[in-house]
C-alpha cells in the first residue's frame, strides 16, 4: 500500500482483483460447420446429386433465383429445407428430395458441444441454365 504520508489528501483501499468481471457475459467458442469433405469435393458430390432432381423441373421458362433454407442437425445431417420464396410446388419439392440427400457435415460446435446450424441453397434459373450457391446461416447460440 502508499504510505497515507506521501499522499495526504487520497484515500486508498486494498484492490481485490477477480477473473471474472461483475455481470459479465462469459464467452462462448462458437465454431461453424465444417464439410468433412473438402469444399470442391462437396460441390462435385452437390452437382452430382442435385443434377437428376434439377433434370425433372423444366428451368427453360425460369428466370428467378429461388431460395431454400435447412438446417445442419447437431449430427451434421441436413435436412428441414423450404422454399423460401414463391416457386412451382412440384420444382421445389424435386429439389427438396435432392436436398436431403447431400452428404453429412461435421456440425457446428458451441463450447464443443454440437448444435445445430441454418444452411440456406440458392439455385438461379436463367435461359435454361441454372447455377447454386449455398452459405452457413449465424448460429443462434444458448445463452
């Protein structure tokens, strides 16, 4: 402690220092899913599935992007799709059937424990070519 003599006019207390701060949310580590493939593997293995389920829906008179969003279960398993914007019932329930069918992901982890995960697809029709672009959605983590 200060000698109260060099330092008349302060008031000191003995400082109790904690590793933890008062009402301090504790962090959480929170790791995405991961393909337990690698991402080029993914993709060919996504063409590859997807392309007889794409082949039954006629793309020629689409010119839309049609979004669907599922979920990577605490297994890594995907599945829960639905459209997310208007689109023919019977293109999205062939593509739906393709969706559940991708291979398995290793899932996302909150302190190490699984959780699950949102995986939105987005597949754009123009002029009778389609292509896909797919992303991890935000982890709604446990509080």
């Amino acid at each position: 402690l200060i000698d109260p003599n060099m330092l008349p006019y302060s008031v000191t207390e003995q400082l109790t220092v904690s590793a933890d701060g008062c009402n301090v949310v504790k962090s959480q580590r929170i790791v995405n899913a991961k393909f337990i493939i690698s991402a080029a593997n993914f993709n060919e293995e996504f063409k590859e599935i997807m392309g007889p389920y794409i082949a039954r829906v006629d793309i020629r008179n689409y010119k839309d992007d049609v979004v669907f969003e599922g979920t990577i279960s605490a297994e890594g398993i995907l599945g829960g799709f639905r459209c997310t914007t208007l689109f023919d019932y019977s293109a999205t329930r062939n593509i739906i059937e393709g969706l559940i069918r991708l291979p398995k992901l290793q899932p996302a982890t909150v302190n190490g424990n699984p959780v699950a995960q949102g995986f939105r697809v987005t597949f754009s029709f123009r002029q009778g070519l389609h292509h896909f672009s797919y992303k991890f959605l935000p982890i709604e983590a446990p509080q």
